[in-house]
C-alpha cells in the first residue's frame, strides 16, 4: 500500500533523577555524601532508509517514545542514558509541526549520500539527567539530603509528508498511457486498463538504455528514473480529481514529460479506430490546461524544463491527420518564454520512437 502522508506524536525521553546518598563504609569517618547523576533521556532521530518507499509502516503506530534516564545511584555512580528512538523514513519525506504548519526538515535531494549528515535529523532532544547530592557539598553544607530531579522530555505532533524523487514525472490527462508507457520503459508494473484513474498511486521506475554511447551521446550508458502520477484534470488544483492529493510528487523532478492523448481530438470527419469519447480536446487544448493546473499549483513548476509525447498515436488510421494539431501545438509551445525540449508523437503499445523519447530524455537530464 502507498501512503504518502501520516500524522503522528512523538516524544523524547525524560532524564533520570540525581541520587541523594551517604557514602558509608566501615572505618571511614564523615564519608560524605557520593550521590551519582541520573541518566539522559533517548533523543528522537529520523534516518533515511533508502529501501523504503512509502509510509505505509506508521500507519499501524500513532505514537513514538524514546527511553527515559535512569536515576543515579550510590557511590556516584550515573544512571544509564534513555535509548533513542530511530525513525526510518523514505528520502523525500518533509517533517512538519502541525499545529504551526512549519517545516522542520526536509529529506529532499540533497540527502542521496547515505554518509551525508542530511541523511539523520534530530527531531526532539532528551531531558537532561539531574545532579546527585556529591554535587551541593559546600563548607557550610557538608550533608545535603537533596539532589535534582531529571528534565522532562518534550512532546510534538508532526506529520510525514512523502514527496517522490524523480527525474522524470509523466503528467497528462487520465487514461492517456501514462501506465503503458512507464511499463515499456522500465521496470514498473503499474495497473493498466482502459478506464479513467486507473492508477490511484504513483509509481516509479529505472529507465536504462539499451546501448551504452548510442548516437555518440556521452554517457547513454546509464539509467534515471521515472514517475507516473496519476492523472490530472482541469481543476486539480483546487482538489478535484486525484490531482491535488499527488501534484506534489511531482515538485521534486528535474523533468516533466506532458503526455497527450491523440485519441481525444476533435477532426470531425475522423474516425478513431474502436475508440469513442465525447467531446475532443486538441492537443493545445490538453497542454494548456495541464499546465495552467502545474502553475497555479506551483510557480515552480511552471518554469522546470520539459518534453511532449502525443500518445496513442497506433490509434489513428491516418497519422497526416494530425499534422495540424501538432503544428497549432508547436507554434503555441515555442513561443512559451520556455520551450519545450522536443514534441515527438510515440507509441508505448507498438514501441514506435519509444528509443528516440529515451535518447531525448536523456539528453535534457544531461543539460540539466
């Protein structure tokens, strides 16, 4: 199951309380007092785990509490310290205060090095553990009978909030082949059917190349990684659809692939081969609005560089017939103040310039 959000309370632990005691052993006079301090409480640390990919395990655990110190003992002896408790989370995942909404760390892309000191944040500090009675022995105060009690831990409600890190993110229309197509180019196994929101969860996939220094591009060898998201309609925004629950998974990627349905025009006279919609949307149609829905989402991702694959294109008896969609749609496209990188119609069924989308996508992960 992928969760991408939960809620949960955590809390640090208490430290142990200072220990008032006598020192007294035989033959020894006036011995004095050896209370020893009381431990400190466990921290409350979040790691990455970089083999975990959802949330998915806090579901069943609401609240998280590291050890409390233990109390000093006799002889000076200090307590044991509070054990922490580890949190594993999956990289990308954004802690925030929710009663104050404020982000406390964010495991975005910085953290890949699983050495890097970004990997492991430290949520809640533990209690500090209390003074024993050997600490107020003063010439006026040679027996005192009290000694510190340990501090408290802290409590907080936070929520996990997972953001995917992708290279590239397929954005487009539901039901367009954003599922086929990331299953034909890596090794993702998402549902595929033809109904709309099929898929209700994003997935992720590794494209590799097939050759290593094909058409001379340097470093074609190697592999990115891919993210379909669910489709968005118009409104998604403001939370119709899945859009909203999932746009945000999208924010982290280098690259953004518009994927338009060629089987969703209008050319009146055309036929689609045992395909039926009601009411077309052209491809400049499409684009504009998924991109409007990207920008009032985020400005950001109005300005992140991106490609356009016009899908479904075994669909069409005559491929001439959209020449003037296409053509509306690059003049429309290229005079953005960011152009696309390319517009190349693919098939993900046939596998038609399926190699050609891989090599453009890699060429504008590599500019990046």
């Amino acid at each position: 199951m992928f969760v991408d959000s939960v809620d949960i309370f955590i809390t640090s632990g208490s430290g142990g309380a200072g220990c008032v005691s006598f020192r007294r052993e035989k033959f020894v006079i006036q011995g004095g007092p050896d209370g020893g301090d009381g431990g400190r409480g466990g921290d409350v640390i979040f790691e990455v785990d970089n083999n975990a990919h959802t949330l998915a395990n806090f579901r069943g655990k609401k609240h998280h509490k590291a050890g409390n110190g233990e109390a000093g003992k006799p002889k000076r002896c200090a307590g044991k310290s509070g054990a922490n408790c580890i949190i594993k989370v999956p990289l990308g995942t954004q802690i925030l205060d929710i009663e104050s909404g404020e982000v406390l760390h964010d495991f975005g892309t910085d953290c890949k090095d699983s050495k890097a000191a970004d990997t492991r944040f430290v949520a809640l500090k533990g209690g500090k553990g209390g003074l024993g009675n050997a600490h107020f022995k003063t010439a006026t105060n040679q027996a005192p009978t009290y000694a510190q009690k340990g501090i408290a831990g802290q409590s907080l409600h936070i929520k996990l909030a997972l953001k995917l890190i992708a290279d590239v993110g397929l954005v487009g229309y539901p039901n367009v082949g954003k599922s086929t197509l990331i299953s034909t180019l890596s090794n993702a196994k998402p549902e595929v059917a033809n109904y709309e929101f099929t898929t209700l969860t994003p997935h992720l996939g590794v494209v590799e190349s097939a050759q290593n220094g094909a058409n001379g591009l340097k470093g074609f060898g190697e592999s990115f990684v891919m993210a379909d998201i669910p489709g968005i309609i118009e409104g998604a925004s403001e939370g119709k659809g899945l859009g909203l629950q999932f746009l945000r998974h999208i924010e982290r990627t280098k690259f953004l692939l518009f994927v338009l349905d060629c089987t969703r025009l209008e050319f009146g006279h055309l036929e689609l081969a045992h395909l039926e919609f009601e009411g077309g949307l052209s491809l400049k149609e499409q684009f504009c609005t998924l991109r409007n829905e990207l920008q009032s989402y985020s400005s950001t991702l109005a300005k992140r560089e991106f490609g356009i694959a016009l899908s479904k294109i075994d669909a069409l008896q005559d491929e001439s017939q959209i020449a003037p969609q296409i053509a509306q749609l690059s003049d429309f496209a290229n005079s953005l103040q960011s152009p696309p990188a390319f517009i190349l119609p693919i098939s993900a069924i046939k596998r038609k310039n399926l190699n050609e989308l891989k090599l453009y996508l890699f060429q504008s992960l590599q500019k990046l």
